[in-house]
C-alpha cells in the first residue's frame, strides 16, 4: 500500500493570522487536478486539489496561485556531473521555486528526508494496464478441445470399427443390413456423432462391437463438448497475470513506468529479486520504457498491443 499525500511544505508550518500568498506547484492528474472546458472556450482549472486548497484558503485565511511544474515530474534524484539534486514538484519546493506541492504525491522515506507531507489521504496499490484483447471467431475452435493425436485416433477407430463390422456382416447371415461397407461406415459415424441409425446389429459379435463403439463415442462426446465449452468462454482478452511479478513469464511483452515517480524508484533501489529483474529487463528494451504521464501511459497501451 503506498501512501498518498497531498500537500507538502520546506521546514515550515502555515503561518496563521494575517493573510499570506502561497505559491502552488502541481501536475495535470485526473481527478486531482485538470483542465475544465468553459464557455467561448474558456479553459478552467478543477480537480481535488482545486477544491481543498480553496476551502483551506477560505479555513485559513491565506492566498495561493497555482503553476503547473516545469519539467512534468513527480520528484526524483537525479544525477549530472556528479552531483545529485531533485527534480519535479519536489525540486521545486525544495530549491524555494514553490511554497507548497499540491498534488497526488507518494510519501516515501527518502522524499520525507526533504520536505514534510500532509496526512495521507489515499492509499493506492500497483496496478497494470494493458490493452485488451478482441476475442475474434475462429472455425479452428471446434478442433481446438482435441489434439491432432486425439483426431487422428478416433479417426483410426471410426475405420477399424467399421471394416471389423463389414467383415462380421460378410461372413454372418443375419447381418443383413451390415454387409456393405457403406452401411458399416454410416452405423460407425451415426454413432459417433450421436445420431440413431436405422439399422441396428443382430448377432452377438457385432452387438458387442457395437457396444464398445457406442461406449467409446460416449466418453468422446463428454470430454469434447466439456472442453469445447472452456475454450468459447474464455476471456483470451486477459492476461493470465495475478501478480505484477508474473510479467516476466510474457517474454513478447514490454511494460514501463512513469518517469521521476515514486514507482520508478522503489523499482530502482529494490532489494526486492522479482522487481530487481523487471527493472533490468526494461533497461534492456530497445524503445523507451518510460513514460512522461499517466494520460501518455495510457496512450501508448492504446496504440501497441504488446505494451
């Protein structure tokens, strides 16, 4: 569960009692904070954050303007020449560009090292998104509940049942109707295919052929039509995955984070095998794996099937 702040401050606490200008820096994050289409096209500003900061505005009588952040960061490390320093809305505060985040930020240990968060108000798990896929009909599915070996036995039972019931009825003078292999073949399929035929063995050797046969196609017909149902239920749009770790079996799948996040970080420092070996296998995909915000994240699902 990772706990989910929303405002944070540098080394201060709200000044109370006459009126005070805060500087507010955010992130575009629905539902937090937005954009809102107005009229003549007037675009406003709305969210959570929008609503919270004006009640604690009018709560504790202080002004406040909001800038979005530069650089489109949460708040991460970074290091350049050898020297590491924030960035994102934290590095803002930090350096004093900003009073106060105001946004759907992660309290993480290393980030409270720097600044002081607001109580949490959310607790968020990690989660995968990944485009779904569409189930299209395919003419191969009747076959699919069989292997090949399965087929191409039942398909050697059909002929040998049929050529040991031609040869009864040759040399057997009550198999009257049995003594063409025509006839033979259609009382085999008939039976295979759960229809009665109009004639029926008479003898005692092909009636217990027969039986046998009968016997066979039963447990045939059972196993198809139970693993026939499977197959046309399921949803192939869904990845059999249960865990985040389970996307190292799917070695044609690509997965990514989004950039200068808490997330990024936790699998960048994790002590943790499964996340260790996620993160080196994104540093190893030949494209980007890492995406600048939610809605570009989204995006990119929506445009590769395989991300």
């Amino acid at each position: 569960m990772w706990p989910i702040a929303l405002l944070l401050l540098l080394g201060s606490h709200l000044p109370m009692g006459s009126p005070t200008h805060f500087r507010l820096t955010t992130i575009q994050s629905e539902p937090f904070y937005f954009d809102v289409p107005g009229v003549n096209g007037v675009i406003k500003k709305g969210g959570y954050i929008v609503d919270l900061v004006e009640k604690l505005s009018t709560e504790l009588n202080f002004t406040y303007s909001f800038h979005e952040v530069a650089d489109g960061a949460y708040g991460a490390i970074k290091s350049e020449n050898g020297t590491e320093r924030w960035v994102g809305m934290i590095g803002e505060v930090v350096r004093g560009d900003a009073d106060i985040a105001a946004a759907d930020l992660t309290v993480t240990p290393l980030r409270s090292k720097v600044v002081a968060f607001s109580m949490p108000f959310l607790g968020a798990d990690l989660g995968l998104i990944y485009q779904k896929r569409v189930n299209e009909f395919d003419w191969w599915t009747f076959v699919l509940p069989f292997t090949w070996q399965v087929w191409m036995m039942t398909i050697a039972a059909l002929v040998a049942t049929s050529g040991i019931l031609f040869l009864i009825g040759t040399l057997d003078q009550d198999e009257s109707d049995l003594r063409t292999l025509s006839g033979c073949v259609y009382f085999s399929v008939a039976c295979l295919l759960s229809q009665g035929p109009e004639t029926y063995p008479k003898s005692v050797s092909t009636r217990l052929l027969a039986t046998s046969w009968w016997f066979l196609c039963l447990m045939l017909l059972v196993l198809y039509t139970a693993d026939l149902t499977s197959t046309l239920t399921i949803d192939k749009g869904e990845l059999p995955v249960e865990k985040i770790e389970d996307l190292l079996s799917f070695p044609d799948v690509s997965f990514g984070l989004t950039r200068d996040t808490a997330i990024q970080e936790a699998f960048k420092h994790t002590e943790y095998l499964p996340f260790q070996m996620m993160w080196q296998r994104m540093r190893s995909f030949p494209d980007e794996f890492l995406v600048g915000s939610w809605a570009e994240g989204m995006q990119r699902v929506h445009n590769d099937p395989n991300f």
